[in-house]
C-alpha cells in the first residue's frame, strides 16, 4: 500500500500521468440505460468505467412512507426513501452479507440528499418513493453513481422531478505549493489523494456536497476551481442521462 501511495502520487506530480492514463478533467467512458426490469416501476443501469450501479424504483401509497420516531423528530414521515448495497464481489472481495454498515449508510444519505431537493412536492406526486442502488461493480464513486443511475430510474417510473440530477467526484494532491485537481477520481487516486469532493446537481445549480480532506484546509480559489471543472464534468453525464430519457 505504501508502494502504490508512493506511485500513484509521484505519476501524478512528476510526469501529470494518472493512474489510468487519463488527463486531469477526463471522466470516465459512461453508458446509461432505462427500463431494464419489465416488472418494476422504474429501472436503470449507470456505468462509469468499471463502476456500475443498477438501480430499481418503487411506488406505493403514501401510507407506506417511513414513521421516524426519534427524540430530535416526533411521528414525522418520510416518503423518499434511498437505499445503497455493495456486496463484497464488486470488489473481488469474499465477504458475508449482513445489515448496512457505516459506508453504506452514507452514501444512502448522501444520494437521497441529492435527489430530495428535485422531486414534486406530495399533493404534486402523492406516492411514497423507494429507490434501491444495488452496486455491481466499483472503482470509485459509488455514491455518485447511485445517484445518476437513482436519478434514471426515479424518471423511468414517471416522477416528475423538477430537473435530472447527476453528481461526480473530485480529487486533488497537494505537493508543497503545488495542487493538482483530479476530475473522476478512482480508487487509487482516492487512496493515495488529499481530497475527495463530491459534488451532485442540476445543470443550474447543487444539490448535494460532501468533502473528505487529509490535509489542513483547503484554499479557496483551489475549491472554486474544483467546482468550476465539477460543473462541466456534472453537465457531461447529465447529457449522457438525458440521452437515455429525455423526460419522466
């Protein structure tokens, strides 16, 4: 791990080579598909390199929406509702199925918080909404990907979001006075980088961020430019979306 710390880096800062091959602000080669599963409301497939997320859309009445009965929120519902799997095998990785751990939790949180600022309101669209993300293979992203291919889905079974949303993660290494900002980044570059920035949104504006830094601070006109090539990498899988449905 120590070795692949040490290269990943040292391409990137001495030679401006990713691991992969690709420039700064290339995104991945992308693939969105509708309607997969005959039988569900909604379906989609979104893939992004070797990540690929399937996604399956349930409607039902608003009494199905989640009671949430916690100390800080009292006999509230919840009608949207983003859940996120990825089994061991997207990996490569032998590992036992069990209930959602802290990662999966997460970027279930972080898909759905994206999604959420989009859909109708109730007496617009009077349904309780289950999108499930089921992983199926993964080098980077996942939640991202989960929120394209929830975003597909969601249109597939005809709810009337208020825009398509799609979301992209950024990396960055930090060499002495030196920043280098990486567009898609994949796991090694998440490994061995100083930064991890998820951006999601329409094509007006975000909806979502969530950022992991390993250094102290990160300088402004450094986030402006993050998100300046986050928006143009956003508006390139948003067309790809957009190819693959056009409208709910």
């Amino acid at each position: 791990t120590a070795a692949l710390h040490k290269d990943v880096r040292g391409g990137i800062i001495k030679d401006n080579i990713r691991p992969d091959g690709r420039k700064f602000d290339e995104v991945r080669p992308l693939s969105s598909e509708v309607s997969l599963l005959p039988r569900a409301h909604g379906s989609s497939l979104f893939t992004r390199g070797v990540t690929q997320a399937l996604n399956i859309v349930t409607l039902a009445p608003t009494s199905y929406s989640q009671m949430l009965d916690t100390m800080e929120r009292k006999d509230e519902e919840k009608r949207f509702m983003h859940h996120y799997n990825a089994p061991g095998y997207t990996v490569g990785e032998i590992k036992r199925i069990g209930s959602p751990g802290r990662r999966e939790i997460g970027h279930s949180a972080l898909a759905e918080r994206a999604l959420l600022a989009v859909l109708p309101a109730i007496d617009v669209f009077p349904y309780a909404i289950r999108s499930v993300t089921e992983i199926m293979s993964q080098n980077g992203s996942t939640s991202m990907a989960a929120t394209c291919s929830s975003c597909l889905a969601l249109m597939d079974a005809g709810v009337p979001l208020k825009a398509p949303v799609s979301g992209i993660a950024m990396g960055l290494i930090v060499d002495g006075k030196k920043t280098f900002i990486l567009t898609d980044i994949a796991d090694a570059e998440d490994f061995a980088g100083d930064m991890d920035f998820k951006v999601a949104g329409t094509a007006d504006g975000i909806t979502a961020i969530q950022m992991d830094v390993k250094v102290d601070g990160i300088p402004v006109a450094v986030l402006r430019e993050a998100l300046e090539k986050a928006k143009l990498a956003r508006l390139h899988i948003l067309k790809t979306i957009t190819e693959a449905i056009a409208q709910p």
